[in-house]
C-alpha cells in the first residue's frame, strides 16, 4: 500500500517504485529499482541544466542587443530562444565529436565495414549552419551608431576611391 502523502506531488522514486509495480521485494528487485531511479534523476538533471544553460545564453544574448528597440526585441524574442538554445546544443555536440571523434566505423552485414563521418559531425554542421543565418539575421538588427567602426571604415575606403 502506497502511502497517504496528502497534496504533496509524487517524486522521482515514488514514480520509479509505483512502475516497477507488485513483485517480490528483494536486492535484485531493489537494485532494478535504484538503477531505474538513479537514471531518472540524471535524466532530470541533465534536463535542467540545459535549460539553465540556455537561459543564461538568452540572457548574454539580450545584453548584446540592448540598445535594439523594445518593440524590435519582442518580435525576435523567439530568434533569441532559437540561438541561445543552439549556443548551448552546439557546445554539446562539440563536446561529443571531441570525445568520440568525427567518424564512425559501422558494420553492414557479416563481411561489410565502413567509415562515415558521425551523426554528432553531421548535426554540429546543420546547427551551425542555421546559428550563423539566425546571427547575421540578428545582427542586421543593431543599431547603426553601433556600426561605428565600419562607417569608419566606409569613410576611408571612400576618401582612397575618390583620390584617384
């Protein structure tokens, strides 16, 4: 029988305890039960710290753009979501082709080897694809007196064209 826990949500282990349903209860049965718990508390943490992690990129990102419009920075609200979370997803995957490298042997068959590069690889690509598009997007948003330095630039090139 479950304990009565009055209006107190169930937890992680209440959770695991009630899946691994009725049974005999010994250390096999207990350890099954820690194993299942164990992962899903890594499971859940894991989960909140990406979301931290794209919080605080969201945070960096909206400092950068804090001389945009208020009205300008609530449509691209959704874009920043997009980057700070591809900010985040990318360092992941660095960290995994680091880890595990950018090819993978796989075996078709009995006889059949091969080399490809890694699904990791492949996805760091398509990601940072899209984050540069969402970047240069973004950046067409600041203002132009933060482009300073490249009117600068303009001016000179302009003052060396006519020269001539």
């Amino acid at each position: 029988m479950e304990k009565e826990r009055g209006n107190q949500t169930p937890t992680v282990k209440d959770d695991v305890l009630r899946a691994e349903g009725p049974g005999p209860v010994g250390s096999a049965a207990i350890k099954r039960i820690e194993v299942r718990y164990l992962a899903k508390v890594k499971t859940i943490k894991e989960e909140l710290s990406t979301e931290s992690k794209v919080s605080a990129e969201k945070r960096r990102l909206k400092s950068l753009f804090k001389d945009v419009s208020s009205e300008k920075l609530k449509l691209v609200d959704s874009l920043l979501d997009n980057a700070a979370w591809m900010i985040v997803k990318l360092q992941e995957l660095r960290d995994i082709v680091d880890r595990e490298g950018l090819i993978d042997e796989y075996q078709n068959g009995a006889n059949q080897w091969g080399k490809k590069r890694s699904a990791a690889a492949d996805l760091y690509n398509s990601i940072l694809k899209n984050f540069m598009t969402l970047m240069r997007q973004l950046t067409d948003l600041v203002p132009e007196s933060k482009l300073a330095d490249d009117e600068i630039e303009d001016e000179f090139m302009q003052f060396v064209n006519n020269r001539g």
